[in-house]
C-alpha cells in the first residue's frame, strides 16, 4: 500500500533553539539555529578572504576571484557614487559577500549527510536589520555632510511652487519606505525559491511512494525541474546580493550628493 509522506515546505524556515542560552532583562538570549548559520557564514567568509589575500607577485587563482569580487563592488561604487565612493568599499563589500555566502550555504543540499543548512536571509526580521544598517549611515552621511540642508533632499530641483506642499510629502514618504523594500526583496526572493524546491521535493517523494506510473509521470519531471530551479536559485542568490549592494550604493549617493 502506498503511503504519502506530509511535507511541510514551511519548516524549514523555522527558528529553532540549540541552546537556551541567558536571560538579560526578562529576556531569554538564546543560540538559534539561524545565529548558527551566521556564524557559518562568517566563518566560510572569512576563510574565503584569508585564503585570497596572500599578495602574491603572480596571483594564483584563489586571489584573482577574491580580487575580482572587490573589483567588482570598487566598480559599482565608482559608478555610482563617485571617488567617494572608495570609503564605502568596506562595507558595501562586507555587505555584498555577507549577503551572497548566506544565501549560497543555504542552498548546500547538505541534507543528503544529515546537516540541514538554515537561509537566515528569509527571513525579515535579518534582511530587515542589514537594510535599516544601511539606512542608518545614509542617515549619518546625510546629515554629517550637509546637516539640515539633507532635507533639500525631499524637494527635487525644478519642483513648481504649487507643488512645493505635495511633492516633500510624497519624497518623504518614498524615503521612508526605502530600508523596508530593501529588506523585503531578498527575504521575498530567498523564501518563494526554498518553498518552491520544497513543494516540488514533495512531488518527487510522495509520487515514488504511490507507484512506478506516478513516479514516472510525476517524479521525473518534478525533480528535472528542481534541478533547473536550483540552477536559477544560484543565480538569484547572486542577483540578490548585487542588487541589495548596488541599492545601498544609490541611497549612499543620494547622501552624498543630494541628487
């Protein structure tokens, strides 16, 4: 008798508890499985970087990819916000390689040795903090720069008189919204792909259980299709990350330059 297994394709974004960790004010400070992955991610990052930065005279490959990712965001911020851009390289790299490891180690189908990799980037409350970081120093530059003159911001050059009411309001608001659609992309993105591998795992699964003709009508195409989903969720995990950088680039210049 065939049997049908429930697969939960929202499960595997569940926060779980590997230890119980302190309490701090009433509250409980507890290691996740989520602060777990970041600390991989750290790890798997900073060995990556240590590994291509021996400065060697005749670069061997491992330093070439290296230098071509900081090439890379040195370019875009080059383009984007100038020669001041340079100081930002720092960070918009840390942020762009950060975001990019996190979303590829979640995509590791480890699960065939036992070890479930957890994409701490679908989730909000994450993608949500790395976009408000980032608001913060457009903040910081804005009014470091230009102090309150950063409010000429919300007031576009050429902006007719009898628009000078609505036009602030409705560049204020847009502002505002930036650190929210910034956050929710990445975490939309990360989390429709994994829900959609995990719905079409289920296909494979239960129609290998129900028969030989399920499994071949169903299971085949199902799992050619998450060979190919796969594919694109690799390049999605890039696209991701490059566009949360080159964002925070354009919102960078903003501050700079008041555009």
């Amino acid at each position: 008798m065939a049997t049908s297994t429930k697969i939960d394709p929202m499960h595997q974004f569940e926060v779980q508890t590997i230890w119980e960790g302190f309490s701090l004010g009433g509250q409980q400070i507890a290691f996740t499985n989520s602060a777990l992955w970041m600390c991989v991610t750290v790890v798997v990052l900073w060995a990556f970087m240590l590994g291509g930065m021996k400065q060697q005279v005749v670069p061997g490959r491992w330093q070439m990819l290296v230098e071509s990712f900081t090439g890379f965001v040195n370019s875009m911020l080059t383009q984007n916000i100038g020669k001041e851009g340079k100081k930002y390289l720092p960070y918009v790299f840390s942020l762009f390689m950060f975001i990019l490891f996190a979303n590829l180690l979640g995509l590791l189908p480890l699960g065939l040795v036992g070890i479930h990799p957890f994409t701490f980037t679908s989730h909000f409350t994450v993608t949500g903090i790395l976009a408000i970081l980032s608001f913060s120093i457009v903040l910081i530059v804005g009014f470091w720069r230009h102090g309150l003159h950063f409010f000429s911001l919300f007031v576009p050059h050429g902006t007719p008189l009898w628009l000078i009411w609505l036009i602030p309001v409705i560049e204020f608001v847009s502002f505002m919204v930036r650190p929210f659609s910034l956050g929710l992309r990445l975490f939309v993105a990360m989390t429709a792909g994994h829900v959609l591998l995990k719905v079409l795992a289920g296909f494979v699964i239960n129609s290998g259980n129900a028969g030989m003709i399920y499994g071949l009508g169903i299971g085949i195409p199902s799992f050619v299709l998450m060979i190919g989903i796969s594919a694109l969720e690799v390049l999605v995990a890039g696209i991701q990350a490059y566009v949360f950088a080159l964002l925070t680039s354009l919102y960078i210049n903003d501050a700079e330059h008041l555009h």
